[in-house]
C-alpha cells in the first residue's frame, strides 16, 4: 500500500527530468514531483460506499427528486418528493452536488456558490506514446496553440477567439485503466464557463483537438495525432465551488438541516472526511478543531472576508 512509500516532494531539473521521464518536452527546466500521490475511479468509490450502506438494514434507497422542504417552528420537518410522496424527517443533508444552491433555497438560504464547466477527454493512444507507468503529468506554464494561417480564420470566424491567444495554465493528464488499458485521460479547463448547472452539460466540439495540441507542449511525441486524432471520448461535469474554494460542511439555516457541498474539483480526495464530519453535527459527536472553518456562517466574520478579499490565489486544485 502507500502507507510504506516516502512522502514528501522532489525537484528534478532537467538532467533528472531527462533520465525519468524523456517523453517529456527538453523545453521543461523543472518539475515539483509529489511522491506519495495517485488517483481511483470517483464511480468505483461511490459504488462500494453504496454497496457498504447497503448492508445496513437502516438505508432505504430512492430515486426521487426533492422539490420541497418542510419547515416548522424553524426547524426540518419533512421532505417533498416529485413523486409526491412525503418522507417525515428532522435531519436533511444537503450533498447534491451543483444542484446544492438550489436544493438550500428550498430551505430558504442562499449559498455563496459558482459552478464550472470543466470537461475531459479520454483518448486511445494507439501508438503506444505515453507509457502506462507515467504519473500524472501537469504542464503548469502558460502556453499557446500553433494554429496556422487558415486556421486562425477559421477560428476567429466561428467565434473562437478564446483559442487565439495565450491559453491557461494546467494541461494535464494521466494513463486510464489497468496495464494492457490503451487510454490516456487528460483535462484542459479553458472556457472559464461560470453558469447555472444543466443537463446535457454544454459540449466542445474542439476540444479534443485542443487538449492534443496542448499536451503536445509537453509531450513532443504526442504531436503524431495532430494530422489524424485517435479515438477520443469527451465528458465532464461541474466544479461547483465557494469563491475561496472551501467546502461547506456542517449545519446551515433552520434547525435540522446540513451542508455537504462546494467539493470543487477535489470531491474525491474529501467525502469520505466531509461525510464524517457532517456526521458528527449530526450525532453530536466530538468535532474537530478544524469544524468551524466549513461552516456557512464562516462569512459573518469580517476578518475572514478580509482574508478572502486579499487573497491572490482562487486555491483552485
């Protein structure tokens, strides 16, 4: 397990870079390597967290949509269900995800929230150019995309002049599957799409094409698909977000009612914490030192408004 392996970091200049990882651009002077990281499928933890709740004989799963919730003498009383069943309840937590505002408003509060298109593509390296031991790699230096002539007209044509210029920070990606998997997974947020959460989310034709050309800044070979892009599968959902980028946790407005909510890009790496410590308010349990720093009423203090108006970095991951 990873508990054995050395935590802490690495810089490697580029005599080291060079020896580690030679797939990487000769550009890089240097790279920050976190060695105790890694990554698992957010769809494979939901499922056995589901699968472990079932076998409690206290969970009764539904699949309904939540359109009202009852408050009486200022505290949770019950829920509405579209199907128009009623479930009577003094405790409802609110862990849903970029509908969270929404589903507050219900119970009369309004979150401080944004959301963000962010999208991900996974291709199927075919050729074989990025090996499957590779970490994940971020490229953390702005860069732009080489269009040629006719396509810049293109693209300013179409409306695409996000495209054109200097393009954000953070074009990373990382192998997908086992082994013998041909996939390579990779993220490029540059719309900066701030909007009300929809479904279907709102697709990119171009993105696959754009990823690649930014990868290529980092990986030089990757550049072969440019002419004949492989097999790519594009998805994505929403980082739903506080304007400082912490989560809300803990109880908010009427009596009986919780937050789980605002997870960002890093829902992974907290809900198992977050569902702990939403747990704790709940049952009364010990909290930790740290309980107040995720707490809705966080904003009622000026000092920390102050801080979070001074600050220069959004804490985006």
């Amino acid at each position: 397990g990873y508990e054995s392996e050395p935590d802490g970091i690495d810089i490697l200049h580029r005599a080291a870079l060079r020896s580690h990882y030679p797939y990487l651009s000769t550009e890089a002077l240097a790279a920050l390597h976190v060695r105790r990281a890694g990554w698992f499928s957010a769809q494979q933890l939901g499922a056995w967290m589901l699968d472990a709740a079932g076998e409690s004989d206290n969970l009764h799963h539904l699949v309904d949509t939540v359109v009202d919730i009852e408050i009486n003498a200022g505290r949770v009383a019950g829920v509405v269900l579209a199907s128009g069943k009623r479930i009577t309840t003094d405790s409802v937590i609110n862990a849903a995800g970029p509908m969270a505002g929404m589903v507050a408003t219900l119970a009369g509060i309004d979150l401080p929230l944004h959301s963000e298109v962010h999208l991900k593509v996974a291709y199927r390296d075919h050729r074989g150019l990025i090996p499957r031991e590779a970490p994940m790699l971020i490229w953390s230096d702005p860069q732009g995309i080489e269009w040629d002539a006719e396509e810049r007209e293109a693209l300013a044509q179409a409306g695409r002049g996000d495209l054109l210029g200097e393009m954000p920070i953070y074009c990373h990606g990382r192998p997908e599957g086992g082994a013998d998997s041909p996939y390579f997974v990779a993220l490029w947020e540059y719309h900066g799409t701030v909007r009300e959460p929809t479904w279907p989310i709102p697709g990119d034709d171009l993105y696959p094409e754009v990823v690649a050309r930014g990868l290529s800044k980092m990986i030089p070979s990757f550049a072969a698909y440019l002419d004949g892009l492989p097999h790519s599968t594009v998805d994505g959902g929403y980082y739903t977000k506080t304007r400082e980028n912490r989560p809300l946790i803990g109880p908010a407005g009427p009596d009986g009612f919780y937050l789980a909510c605002a997870y960002s890009g890093f829902g992974v790496m907290v809900a198992a914490g977050a569902a702990d410590l939403v747990s704790r308010h709940i049952t009364g349990d010990a909290l930790p030192e740290y309980a107040d720093a995720f707490l809705l009423s966080r904003y009622e203090d000026p000092a920390y408004m102050e801080e979070i108006n001074q600050a220069r970095d959004s804490g985006q991951l």
